[in-house]
C-alpha cells in the first residue's frame, strides 16, 4: 500500500506549473535585465556619424519609407536600436 497521495497526473501537472513560473520568472528577469533604452522611442533612431552599420540601417529604413513599407521601416528602426545598444553604449 502506497502513502504518497500524489498521482502522476497530480505530479504532472505540478511539474508543468513550476515549469511555466519558471520560465515566467526568467523571461520578467531577462526584461527588468536590460536598462530602458534613454532615447525617445517615438522617434527613429539617429545612426551614429562614420558608422557603417548604422548608414547601413538607415538607408535600410529610408529605402522602406520611400517605399512605405512601415513593417520594413519598424524592423530597421529595432535593428538600429539593437545595433546601437551593442556597439555604441558603455
């Protein structure tokens, strides 16, 4: 005669529980992790002068207005951003 009161469903469902904290509670750390960006993020980003990553992006950006492709034109504004935050930030 078993004493553990727990079934395997029981168990299961406890496992996928703590998983789903888990992963709740990394993605909140890994967000609280990265420091707010201090640019306003109403405006596209400017790319950093003799940069050729930034031209790169910008005229990646300028090329998706021109062509008013606001998806395209949001992607190289992140781009930009992740860019800048990676190489240009202490």
């Amino acid at each position: 005669m078993s004493t553990n009161p727990v079934t395997p469903a029981a168990r299961a469902d406890l496992y996928d529980r703590a998983r789903l904290s888990a992963e709740v509670r990394i993605a909140n750390e890994r967000a609280l992790a990265a420091p707010p960006d201090p640019d306003d993020l109403s405006r596209p980003p400017r790319p950093v002068p003799g940069c050729s990553a930034c031209l790169a992006l910008a005229e990646r950006r300028e090329v998706a207005r021109a062509e008013c492709d606001r998806s395209a034109e949001a992607d190289a504004n992140v781009l930009l951003r992740r860019h800048q935050r990676a190489e240009h930030r202490p």
